[in-house]
C-alpha cells in the first residue's frame, strides 16, 4: 500500500509469485492447499480429549501417591507432604519450560503429528513409573525416586496441548480463534469433569492401582487414535525451514531463552504474553487447591474428585456455550471494543472468586461461588485468540510455545509459592486462606496489565495475516515473522497498511526513530 512504501516497506508479494530470493513459491499446489488436507476438528479433539481426561484422572489421585514415599510415621496431610508435592510439580514446571519451547518450534519444522506421537509415548511411560509400591514392592526411598523421573517424563510430555492449540490455529481462520478455543474449552471441561469424578468414584471402590490403570488406557488409546488418522495439519509447503548446521546458533534458536528474547523484541507480543503470564501465576493456586481442601475441610480425595469434576462443568459450560453469547451481547452493548470487556470482566471476576475464597470457613461455599470461576475462564482464550490471530501459519507452534512457555513459569513460580505459603498455614504462621488471598492480589495486577495491552494494541484493529504471506525466506529473522498493528496520529491522515511477514523492511513493532507509527483503519487487514 502507499503507507507501507512511504514507510520503507517493500511491494508485498503477490499470491502465486515468489518473492526475490526465496526459494518456495509463495503459492501452494493444489494438492498441498489445507482446504484439501484439513482433518475434520473431532480427529483432532478426540485424542487430545482421551489425553485430557488420563491427566485429569491423576489429579485426585497423585496427592494420595505421595504416601509412599514418606517415612513411616509422617502424617499424610502434614508440611512435609505439602513440601513433597511442591518439590515434585517444580521437578515438572521446569523441564515444561526447556521442553515445550523446543517442541512447539520442531513441529512447526517436522509437522505436528510426530511431535505430538512422540509426547504421548512419553506421558505412557510416566504412568508406569508411578505404580504404587503396593504391587511393586519398592521402598519408600525408591518409590521417591520413581515420582521424581515421572515428573520428569512428564515435564518432558506435556506438549500434547501446545501442539492441539498450534493444529488448531492451522486449520481455522483467525477471527474464529477466540470462540473455537472457548469450545475446545467445552471439550476440556467435558474431560476435567469425567475425569475427577471417575477418579473418586474408583478411590472409593478399587483404590489408587484402578485409577493409574484406567489413565494408561485411555492414553494408549490416544496413542493409538493419533497414530492411525489423518491428523496431521502443518503441510510441508507451510513448515519452516530447518536451519543447515547443527551449531551453537542452531542450539539457541531451539531454546526457550530464545523464544522469551522474541517476545521481548515484539511490543504486541510482550504486553499480552506479560497479562497471560500474570494470569497463569494467579491461577496455578488450583494445583494447592486438592491439598489445601483436604487439610481445611478434612475432605477425602472422592470428594476433592466430585469438586474438580464441578469446576469442569461449570468451565466447559461457561467456555463451550456461553462464550459466544456473551461476546456478542457485550458487542451490542460496548461496540468493537467487546473483547476487552470480556477480558476485564473475567480477569475482575476471578480477582473476586480468590478474595472470596480467602475468607470463607465452609467447604459447602467452595461450591456455590463456582459460577465466578466459569466467568472468569473467559479471559484465557480470549488473550490467547487475539495474539493468534495476528501470527503467520509458520509461527503458529512457536507462539503457542510461548503461550505454554508462560504458564510453565508460572507453575514454576506457583508451585514455589503457593505450596510454601499453605505450609506456613498449616503450621499457624499465617492464616488459612492466605494463599487465595495472594492469588486475588495477583490476579488483580493481571487486570491492570490486560487493560494496558488492549489499551496499546486495541484488539478491534488486530487483523489476520495474509495467506499468502505463510512462507517466509531463509534470510528473515524471526522478529520479522511477526506480524500485528500498532495505532496512532499521524498528522491527521488516515492510511492503511498490510504488514506481510514475507515483506523485508523494519520491523513494524521494532520502535525507534526510523520507524512511522501507522493509522490503520478498520478495514484494513494487517
């Protein structure tokens, strides 16, 4: 466009005619075009929902396996178990953080169906590991040992979600982005639901061995079901291109110090991922919720099971159905900037659901203010929506590495925290909610970065990428690859600009001297 040459910007590349210097055209042969190889969404929702609902079986379940690991005469429901378990979801978070960033970047390399295969094998074996010493025979000292390489294996694993939400982003159109990941939340909320309350219903009847059983076979069949469908949704005229050495260079780019430097360098990128990670910090209370139910309520791990099969109801509810309803009503109401009501709505909601939490002394509560808790599951994938949409097919693994890169630090944060924090409760140096408490205050600094983001980079102006702008050149950094608008005055004129990611020139979201900051009106697709 005349604003983007004015700016320095190159002639973006029309579809079908390859750029200078790249060696991929930017057009695809019709038996490559996705419209001819997109799987149907339940190949890809059923195995990520059989995934969903083994891990969600485990979470009733893993707190009563730490048993075994104690030395005789530790009461269950102590600080020593309460450090135990803190101990071993750090083990996790921080193999997620190196893992997740190098498996989101290979799939967008290798396609996402081998990564993903290669995680669910992983998630089969950790199961094994952690088969009560009961039929094993182990002593405490190594059945320790075998939940330290289970967390392991499972830090090493947890990927299946990041490489769902990149397939997805493969196979949708960007304005779509925010309802669909609100219904894959109802497909989520159907297996968290299931998931506990069958975990409470076999504690109660057969015991831990029925549980970890069950769990296997469903990510077998995962497995299996993966393995034997056409699900596979990055094409290989659409997959980045792997770097020719294996060096030092090669090494970073595969790291996670790596993708947070490319968050940092993009503005859009930076305020919105620092809004989910805040999100995420708040949120990683829930992993405290089963110990801190048991020790407060005296509640057994059937009825912790029945509570987190309530949460799933109401989540997927709230997320799958009235997600939608609520957008559009808010539209009518506020006009354009509709999704950043939803998201200051959500992110106030769950500030308040905490705070609550923190003060009441009756368990019977915990499930009449669930419905704040489906409110507030409207701000995740409304955030994680609005960033998508302004991403190039090639960068969608990558990014959704970031998303999960946030929620990994988080835990790892969380995990620290929060564990401590119920500890020093259980010991009387605090009181008992003060980990919810701590929970509100974050939240509500999650608010106030959400509000400056969508201050910034109104989602009303954010606009899909062009698809003929998925192929980038070898030479193109990734800091090009990134595309979004910026909005601004400049000199009362009214411009237009399509930002292509196979465009060379200055980064749009670089900054500096050199660099016009755009006036795009609604009808342009940035």
């Amino acid at each position: 466009s005349p604003a983007a040459g004015r700016a320095g910007a190159a002639t973006p590349v029309s579809a079908g005619v390859p750029a200078a210097g790249d060696t991929k055209m930017a057009s695809m042969d019709a038996k490559d075009d996705p419209s001819h190889a997109k799987p149907a969404l339940p190949l890809l929702l059923a195995p990520a929902a059989l995934y969903l609902f083994s891990v969600s079986l485990l979470f009733p379940v893993f707190p009563s396996l730490l048993k075994f690991a104690l030395p005789a005469g530790v009461p269950e429901r102590g600080a020593e178990t309460t450090a135990l378990y803190g101990l071993l979801q750090q083990i996790k978070a921080v193999l997620d953080l190196f893992t997740l960033p190098v498996l989101g970047r290979v799939s967008d390399y290798v396609g996402r169906k081998p990564v993903t295969l290669w995680c669910l094998v992983l998630a089969l074996l950790q199961l094994l590991l952690i088969t009560p010493p009961s039929r094993t025979g182990a002593a405490p000292e190594t059945y320790h040992a075998c939940l330290v390489a289970s967390r392991v294996l499972g830090g090493m694993s947890d990927g299946v979600l990041v490489l769902l939400f990149a397939s997805l982003t493969d196979v949708a159109d960007g304005a779509a982005l925010p309802v669909l990941f609100g219904r894959v939340g109802l497909v989520f909320g159907c297996a968290f639901t299931l998931g506990p309350l069958t975990a409470a219903l076999l504690l109660a009847r057969s015991g831990e061995v029925a549980v970890l059983l069950l769990s296997a076979c469903c990510t077998l069949l995962a497995l299996l079901l993966y393995a034997g469908t056409r699900t596979e949704t990055l094409l290989a005229a659409r997959r980045s291109r792997l770097p020719t050495s294996l060096t030092a260079q090669f090494l970073l780019y595969f790291s996670p110090v790596y993708q947070l430097q490319q968050v940092w360098a993009n503005p859009l990128l930076r305020e919105y991922l620092f809004a989910f990670l805040l999100h995420e910090v708040s949120t990683a209370v829930y992993l405290s919720w089963i110990l801190y139910l048991q020790w407060r309520f005296l509640w057994s791990a059937a009825r912790v099971g029945i509570f987190l099969s309530a949460i799933g109801v109401v989540v997927g509810v709230t997320q799958g159905l009235l997600l939608r309803p609520t957008s559009a009503a808010l539209q009518r109401w506020v006009g354009e900037t509709y999704e950043r009501a939803v998201v200051g709505t959500a992110l106030a909601a769950n500030a308040l659901h905490f705070a609550l939490l923190a003060f009441v002394s009756s368990g019977t509560a915990w499930f009449l203010l669930l419905p704040l808790s489906g409110l507030a599951s409207f701000a995740a994938p409304v955030l994680r929506g609005i960033v998508m949409r302004t991403q190039p097919v090639g960068r969608f693994g990558s990014v959704n590495a970031m998303f999960s890169t946030c929620a990994v630090l988080a835990r790892v944060f969380g995990s620290a925290v929060f564990p401590w924090i119920l500890a020093r409760s259980q010991e009387g140096a605090v009181f008992p909610g003060a980990l919810n408490l701590a929970a509100s205050a974050v939240m509500l600094c999650c608010l106030a970065a959400a509000v400056r983001a969508t201050a910034l980079f109104p989602p009303h102006l954010l606009r899909p990428p062009s698809r003929e702008s998925v192929v980038l050149s070898p030479s193109q950094s990734d800091g090009e690859e990134l595309v979004g608008v910026r909005t601004g005055v400049d000199g009362g004129e009214s411009s237009s600009a399509r930002e292509h990611a196979s465009s060379p020139g200055p980064d749009p979201f670089a900054g500096g001297a050199g660099v016009r900051r755009l006036r795009t009106d609604r009808t342009s697709p940035v």
